[in-house]
C-alpha cells in the first residue's frame, strides 16, 4: 500500500527483532569478560548489598547467575558450529586465562653415544618389519622375544668350532656370552644417563655394590688410601700390608734437556738395534714365561684331581728343571710373573 | 624420583606407559586432584568432601581414611601423596574447635605446593538434600565469578585462578552445544564466596540462541576465607612459562579485508612493462594495413590539437 513508508517497516523489523531477542538480552552496567576456550565468564559489576538480604539470597543469586549465564551462553552460540555425525557442535578456541602448569617443561634430552655417533655419520634408522619368516617352523615368528624366529637358546647342536678347545662346553660359552652382552648394555645404558644428567659416576670397582671381588676391594683400599691431602704419604700400614712398589707414574720418562751425550748413545743403540735382523731375547723373561704356562697347566690338573679331597696347599705341582732355551722372543714389557716357585 | 625412573627400567609395557603418563609434557593433560581427610572431620566436612569428589570423578582420588597432617605447618606429606598418586591439585578437609569445618584447596607444581588457600564452610547444601536429576559425570562445567572483588584483591584474584583450576574440566577443542548442562556460579562478597551449582535448562527463544532456565542441583557453598599461602611471584611466573613448543606459529602475510576475502602479499622483481609477456589473442593483432592507417589518422589528429 501507499501509505506504508519506509520507517514505518523499518521501524515494525526492529521492533520484530528486540521481540525475539528479548528473551535472551540481558542489561548490565559492565558488559562481562569471556574466555570461551575455558567456558569461563567474569563479572565485574558490584553487587548491590540491599538485594542480598538472607530471606531473599537464593533467589537473587540464581537471577544473578540465569543473567551471566545467558550472557555466557550467548557468546559461546557466535562459536563456530560444526556437524560430526548429526551432531551439533561449536569449535572452542584457545583458552585465553593462563593456568600454571603442573610440571615443569621437560628438557630434551642430549643423544647418547651412539645416537652421537650416527648424527656423525649419517645412520638412518632402518624401520624393521614385525615378523620374520622361519625357514624351521615354516611360519612367521616375531623377530625377538617368546617365541621368536631364530633361537639361539632352543638349538640342541653346536658344532665345536675347528680352533677352538675340544672339551670345552659351547652351550656354556653361549650362555656366558649372553650375560657378559647384557652386563655390557646395561652398563653403557647407565653411563648414557650418568652423562645425560651430569654426574660423576665413581670409577670400576669404587662404587658400591652387593658383591666386590677380591681386586675390587684392593682397588677401593688403595684409592681410600691416597685419597688424603698429602696423597696416601703418611698413612699407616695395616698390619701385614705392604706398601705397593710401583703407585704414582707408570712410565717414566728422561727430562728434556739432558745428558745430550746419553741421549745420543741411546739413539745410536737404537738404530743398530733396528739394523741387526737377529731377534732380540730376553731369556729371563722367557724363560719365566715358559715355567708360569706350566704352572697353570699343572695347577689346573691338580685342582680337578685333588679339589674333592680339600685343599693341598700352595702345590705348584711337579717339580720342573728350567725350561732353558728359547721360548718365544718377547720385545717390550714383560708381564710381571704372578705365581711364586715352589722347591724344584 | 623421574631420574629414578630412567635408571630402573620399566619390565613390562604396561609399566612403560604407565611411567611415560606421568613424564612432564609438552602440552599436559588434566590435572587430577585428591580430596584428602583430615585428622577430625565433622559430618559437614565429609559429605562436602565426598560431593565435591562426585563433581571431580574420574579425575579425583578420595582418601577416606583419617590423615593427622596440618598442611601450613608442614607440606611434605601433602607433597609425598602428591608425587604417588600424581596429582596436582588437592582439597583437605578437617574440623577443630578453632576452626569449624575446614576446607583447603590447594595446587602443586613440580610436587611442591604452590598455592592454598582456607575456606570455612558456614552453610552446605549436599547433593543428596536437592532432589533433582543431575548432570552426567565428567561433564564441563560453565565457570561463572561475580563480584568486583576478584579484580581488585589480589587474594581474591588468586583464589579465583586456584578455583578455575579446579573446576575446569578436560581442555576441549569442541563442545556439544545440547551438552552445556552444568553451570558454577562463584560470588565473592564482603570476604565470603557463595558458590552455587546449578543445571541449565536450555528453552525456546525467538532465535537461534535458546533462553536460559537454571534449576538448583548440587552442592552449593557458603565460604569465607581464613588463611592463605600464596606462591612468590617468581615461581608463580615460572610455573607459567610455557614451552617453545605448544605456542602455534604465527602464519604470517595473510590478512583479511572487510569483505572477508584471504588476502596476501607477493613480492616480486621489477618488470619491464613494455617487454610483458601477456595472452595472444589473434583477432586483436595489429595488421599492417591497419597500422599505417591509425598513424595516419594520429597525424592528422595531432596537428588539429596544436592548432
């Protein structure tokens, strides 16, 4: 019609629109803050003390909370929404109030060695498949634990190797191995951790364990001993100790600048030495050598013989005469012979 | 005791994931409390304890048995429970003469307290008084504060920190619009906290956004605040600092104009206009015929201009 203007409608479409959005606007002197990600609302606005009175407090605190709960509401329906499976859902974003964290954040953790090692050379990692055919069963087995392909420990035949000693117990040696692997491994994965964290882990030997051998428990002594400011100097003797001959410098080296003529001489013996073509000898230490290969020859048979019957004593067995003669040419430092010689 | 946990290896997969779950993490999971029993408790305490364990399943442990442990004299044996049973947060609940119906809620970080605070009960309403259906376990909650005093006060602002820890349930990327049923209503007023707990009944509005009805459910508080230990601000702003990894990277040269339209910038070396390479379309060649007949046509134009 012609009498319907233009503010007419627009004013009849606001009105039509603050009918439908009455029933959720709500009035407030300050508007609220929002943190959709955590569905946490904040209202700033006092609250008036007279409309607090306790006949009347439940019902002002549920119309305080239906407002800022409407306002709260209202601001999560402008999320965006999305369908999964018939279902309406608005997508949060990110929480805006910080919260503290319950643990710190966790530190990388440096490679180990071998991850070390691999960076060097450029190592991928090979990614392995699960199973692993077994040509014995005819099935496919899983490459390592119950039940796996290639058991060493089911395998009730070994052949002895050609060089190696025929009585000899392979299936020993085999378990042997294993343990000294795991020892190994378990060994280098703590020294990772020890150097991952930075500590200083005590060297073979000091720190404590359940079971120490013999040379451990020497080592640990002989550390404790010098380990005192004037390194072990006047520290008393247990009774029937002796003090070890060689502590401090193993190798003993000329100073500088010396006797230049010596040095010369030693040069020059050095050079003929290196001329000469005949091997070098020394007998003592060869001969040495020889008896102590037959000590613990004898020594071995007698343990097997006698060990039932109890011990014997410090029997270095059969009398031997000296070997004499040449036993293997030995250049360089000599092992220093460990068995003492019995009465020939 | 994560040092601890490297050296003794775990025996079994389960083990190992059990000691990965309670590794530190980049961006971590929710923080579960335990509501802990005190030396003495009244009946007050202990059915708030229990309700407020019913609002926090699963991710609340309940001790039941009486523990003799003051914890602002002495936080250690909050802080062993804490490092067993890895949780973060913690409500103690006792009663004493001098202190009626006590309740601390707590945070740790790194198993050492970082923040309690002690709120007496002064009225309760339990669970089982209001008899009406209640929301399912594990729901989100709406966290409402209303009071000017949790801006202003810096205790209050701590608590309300404290309290939406608290409260807030699994950090969510979407949410069930039908699902938002249960709504925590905090009013800080002249050094008392009321907290109510009320179920939202979602009716029909004229438009797309539905008209709030709330009905009472739960427990609801009466508090007022006792005694405080509030972390130094320095650990409180290391317990913050979160790692280089969880903030997203900033997608930059994308702009959007009013329109709404994605826009970005391509920057590009100086072009030669005159050599530009463009489409080749053969019916706009010029011919030569053509050609001297337009220069023709510009000479004879020129010389009119001049004139």
């Amino acid at each position: 019609m012609a009498s319907c203007s233009v503010e007419d409608v627009l004013t009849k479409a606001e009105r039509d629109e603050a009918e439908k959005l009455k029933g959720i606007t709500v009035n407030k002197e300050l508007d609220l803050e929002f943190d959709p990600g955590n569905l946490l609302a904040f209202d700033k606005n006092r609250i008036d003390t007279r409309e607090f009175k306790d006949n009347k407090r439940e019902d002002f605190l549920r119309s305080l909370a239906r407002d800022n709960t409407q306002l709260l509401i209202n601001e999560v329906w402008k999320l965006p929404t999305e369908r999964v499976e018939e279902i309406i859902v608005a997508k949060l974003p990110d929480p805006t109030t910080s919260l503290p964290r319950e643990k710190p954040a966790p530190k990388p953790k440096p490679p180990t060695k071998w991850e070390q090692f691999a960076k060097l050379k450029g190592i991928q990692k090979k990614k392995k498949t699960n199973l692993v055919w077994d040509e014995v069963h005819k099935e496919w087995r899983r490459r390592w634990g119950y039940k796996r392909a290639k058991d060493d420990t089911k395998e009730w035949l070994i052949e002895v190797p050609e060089n190696a000693d025929p009585s000899e117990d392979q299936f020993a040696k085999r378990n042997k191995a294993k343990k000294e692997r795991v020892a190994k491994n378990e060994y280098n994965r703590l020294k990772n951790i020890a150097r991952a964290q930075k500590i200083k882990v005590p060297g073979m030997g000091l720190a404590p364990t359940p079971r120490q051998s013999k040379a451990e428990l020497a080592q640990a002594v002989n550390v404790a001993k010098i380990s005192t400011a004037s390194v072990g100097k006047f520290q008393d003797n247990l009774p029937k100790e002796k003090t070890p001959k060689n502590t401090g410098k193993k190798r003993k080296f000329q100073p500088l600048i010396g006797d230049f003529s010596s040095e010369k001489q030693k040069q020059l013996d050095l050079l003929k030495v290196m001329d000469s073509k005949k091997p070098r000898l020394d007998i003592t230490k060869a001969v040495n050598k020889q008896m102590r290969e037959e000590d613990r020859d004898s020594a071995q048979k007698s343990k097997k013989g006698f060990g039932k019957k109890g011990r014997r004593g410090n029997m270095s067995g059969k009398g031997k005469g000296k070997a004499g003669g040449k036993g293997k040419a030995k250049k360089g430092k000599g092992q220093k012979p460990h068995m003492k010689q019995g009465k020939r | 005791l994560q040092a601890l946990h490297r050296i003794l290896k775990a025996k079994t997969r389960r083990s190992k994931r059990f000691l990965q779950s309670r590794q530190p993490k980049l961006t971590e999971d929710q923080k579960s409390s335990m509501i802990i029993r005190g030396g003495n408790t009244s009946q007050t305490v202990s059915q708030a304890l229990k309700d407020v364990y019913a609002l926090k399943k699963p991710n609340a442990v309940l001790y039941k048995r009486k523990n003799m442990v003051r914890p602002f004299d002495d936080s250690t044996a909050l802080e062993f429970f804490s490092k067993k049973s890895d949780c973060s947060l913690f409500l103690f609940g006792s009663h004493n003469k001098k202190r009626p119906n006590n309740l601390i809620f707590g945070r740790m970080f790194d198993f050492h307290v970082l923040d309690m605070f002690e709120l007496g009960i002064e009225r309760f309403v339990s669970l089982r008084d209001v008899k009406t259906d209640t929301c399912p376990e594990g729901t989100k909650p709406l966290l409402v504060f209303a009071g000017e005093l949790f801006e202003t006060d810096r205790e209050h602002q701590r608590l309300r920190s404290l309290l939406t820890d608290f409260f807030c349930g699994p950090r969510v990327s979407a949410v069930r619009l039908a699902g938002l049923e249960h709504v925590l209503h905090f009013t800080a007023l002249e050094g008392k906290i009321y907290m109510r707990s009320y179920k939202v009944l979602l009716k029909k509005s004229g438009c797309r956004t539905p008209r709030i009805q709330l009905q009472d459910m739960g427990p609801s508080f009466d508090f007022v605040m006792r005694r405080n230990h509030m972390a130094s601000d320095d650990l409180y702003k290391t317990a913050h600092r979160q790692p280089r990894g969880v903030k997203p990277k900033k997608k930059k040269n994308i702009s959007h104009d009013a329109f709404g339209t994605r826009l970005g910038r391509l920057h590009m070396q100086k072009q030669d206009l005159d050599k530009l390479q463009t489409r080749k379309m053969k019916g706009l060649r010029k011919r030569r015929g053509e050609q001297t007949a337009e220069t023709a046509a510009a000479a004879a134009k020129a010389p009119r201009t001049d004139e």
